[in-house]
C-alpha cells in the first residue's frame, strides 16, 4: 500500500532546540494488540478501530498508517476535523463520524465521503433541506440503550425510519449503539437486550434497505465476547458486526487481569529532561506551598514536565522518575511546566540534559497509566489523552521503519 503523506514524528525541526518531554510510540506492540483482537473475532465480525482525540494520545497519522498496513480499512473518530486530518494524511476507507455532523460539516460529509452517526432529529432536517441532489450519504443509526448520551430512544425508531423514508439521499448503511458500563457483563446484556430487540423488529422496514452493518461492543463487550447476536437481515444476506474497541488497542483494559487477553500491552513511553541538578540543605523547601521541606541535604533534580504537559498536579508528593532502574520520588508540588525529583540516593548522579523516565511499559519500576489514573481519581482515558500531548514525539519498531520506508 502506498501512503501519500509521510509519517509525522512531531520532532524538532533542524536547529530547533530540543524538547523537554518525549514520547515513545511502541508501533510493534500496537500491531500486536490490534491482531490479538482481530483473531478474537468470529467469522461474521470486523474490526473499527476508534482513533478519536489523536488517537486517545498516541498519534492520529502513525495510527490511522498501521492500522492501513494490517489491512483495515475502516476508522472511527470524534468529528469531521479528525476525519479531514486523516483523508489529507491518505486515508481512503471508511470513516465513521461518531459524533454525527452539524449543519457546517454536512457539504463535508458528502465531499469526503464521510459517514456520520446519526443521532439527532435535528440531523434529519439538515440532510432533508441541504443534502445535494445527485449525491447520497451514508449513515449509522445510533440508537440510545441506556447510555444517555447521543441516540434516538428505542420507542422513536419508528418514527425515526419512516422520516427517513422521505430523505432519498440519506442511506442507512449501519446501526449502532454504546454500552454504558461494559465492565458489567449483566448490566451489558440488559442493553444488548434493549438493542436487539429494537434492531430486530425494524430491519423490514424500507429505509433499511441499505443495511450491511451493526456494531455496539466497546473494549469491555469485546473482552467478554459481546460483539454480534444472531441476525439476518429479510432480503436473506448476513449482516456483519463490527467490534469499536478503543482503549484496549493501546494497552488498557477496562477488566483487569483477564488471561484471555494477557498480550496485550501498552504502549506509550514518556521521558521528561532534567533541566537542573542542585544540592539543597537540609530544611530547605521544595517546590510552592511548601509541602516538602527536606529532612536531609539532598540532591534535586528539575524536570521539565508538569501538569500543562499532562502530569498531574495529583501525582504531587507520591509519583517517581526511573534512573537507571532506580525511583526518583517527586519532591513537592507537581508545577505548571516543572517537576522536582529526588536524586539523592541514586548510585550516579545524573547531569543536566539526561532523560528521566515517567511511564515505561517494558521498566517494572516506572509509574503506569492505570496507576496514575487511580492516584488522581481519573481513568486511563483521561491520563493518555493528556500526557505529553506537548512533547516531541517518536515511533519506534518495524511498523514504524515500514511506514517510513513506504513514503
């Protein structure tokens, strides 16, 4: 496959100075968590990776690159500047809008061959009074099973289809649905329930003439085998289900210790540079507030990541740096741009310009997200969106060389 746009590594340009954070984007082990989810899957099951908010962090172009390589050629992201984005970086397959459209980006949709979920009654007039005349735009129906959120209410879909009956251009090719508490495989079935007994009724219906694809199961349905239920559609064909995972594709999963799923990984690595190394007397204090007031001459290190980088003023007196394999416990409050760590006793001591690491999948000493999550009373979502999204920014492994060697 030949990719138009070259991949972009976020690094400094040649004589730019040099970042105070980086990340490292493990590409290999991104592949293998996509194929170990992929082989899960039943013979009447897809894959739509979810690469919405910059690829929850880890890097929309590089992302939406691999996943191209393994063959797949459907995406789903947030909205319609995500979905530009990825059209000028190559991207020709589907891409699914997951937060519809709004008045502005319905000429988008159609332009760009985008195919947005349709959520709202509003949508329809807008595709009713603006959609061109020699044009049709695929859409996925979202239907609302407890979620609360975006969706049409399983006792309006009736209504909703014969609307849509009256719209020619507008062609349901998916109906979809999101679980609120996948983790819950009861509280699941009961919305499953929900849904399919609303699907099921409806798929006679002649504004479902176009239906190829149904799809529902986040990380935690796909953990516990909630893709796909027993369906046909009345013109004979199969239908095909599509498993949305997001989170777990990076490493997390929302069930923990599950040995089903025990390759996958994570794969975010984030490294901050000590801009200062100092020997500070006993009594003085570090960092504002005056939280730490050292109880022994000490060696501080500054690092240059806080929480305008992502790094939570939560983790303030409780998270580390990895030396060498050695913790360097952060001293004081975590500040808008700096960090201070304590060097004191670690065998060597580091010099000014030296990377410490903050998250390492591959180093057992180093913080992780999902600890950095519950420290801060967040999820990891929260956490991986947010760090480093400032930082120089690398992809590491054959899938990266690969993606570079095919510009």
């Amino acid at each position: 496959m030949r990719l138009r746009a070259p991949i972009s590594h976020s690094l400094p340009e040649p004589g730019f100075p040099e970042g105070r954070t980086r990340v490292t984007v493990d590409l290999d082990q991104f592949v293998r968590n996509v194929r170990k989810v992929a082989d899960s899957l039943q013979p009447n099951e897809g894959l739509l990776p979810v690469i919405k908010a910059n690829a929850y962090g880890h890097g929309l172009l590089p992302i939406m690159k691999t996943i191209s390589s393994l063959g797949i050629d459907r995406v789903a992201v947030m909205g319609a500047d995500e979905a530009l984005s990825l059209r000028r970086g190559g991207f020709s397959g589907t891409i699914v809008l997951l937060g519809g459209f709004s008045g502005t980006e319905l000429s988008l949709c159609f332009q760009e061959r985008l195919t947005p979920v349709l959520h709202h009654s509003d949508q329809l007039h807008l595709l009713n009074r603006d959609s061109p005349s020699d044009k049709s735009l695929d859409l996925h129906l979202k239907i609302d099973s407890g979620m609360g959120r975006l969706g049409f209410l399983p006792e309006d879909i009736p209504e909703i289809l014969d609307l849509l009956t009256r719209i020619p251009r507008a062609r349901i090719t998916g109906i979809m649905t999101h679980f609120p508490l996948s983790e819950d495989r009861k509280d699941t079935e009961g919305c499953l329930d929900l849904f399919r007994n609303t699907v099921l009724p409806a798929l006679s219906h002649p504004s479902l003439t176009n239906l190829s694809v149904i799809h529902m199961a986040n990380s935690g349905a796909v953990m516990q085998g909630l893709t796909s239920f027993p369906v046909r559609h009345p013109s004979g064909r199969q239908l095909t289900f599509w498993a949305r995972p997001g989170l777990m594709l990076y490493g997390h999963l929302p069930l923990a210790e599950h040995p089903d799923w025990s390759d996958i990984a994570p794969i975010f690595k984030v490294e901050a540079r000590l801009l200062s190394v100092r020997r500070i007397p006993k009594g003085h204090s570090v960092s504002y507030g005056r939280m730490e007031v050292l109880s022994r001459d000490s060696c501080v290190g500054i690092l240059g990541m806080g929480y305008a980088d992502g790094l939570s003023r939560g983790l303030s007196g409780r998270g580390w740096g990895v030396v060498d394999g050695r913790k360097a416990p952060f001293a004081g409050r975590v500040c808008m741009d700096m960090v201070a760590v304590d060097l004191t006793d670690l065998p060597r001591e580091p010099k000014v310009g030296d990377w410490v690491g903050i998250i390492d999948p591959k180093d057992p000493g180093s913080m992780t997200v999902d600890q950095m999550a519950r420290w801060t009373g967040t999820i990891p979502y929260e956490v991986l969106c947010l760090l480093g999204h400032r930082s120089d920014r690398r992809f590491a492994g054959d899938a990266a060389r690969s993606l570079q060697d095919a510009e």
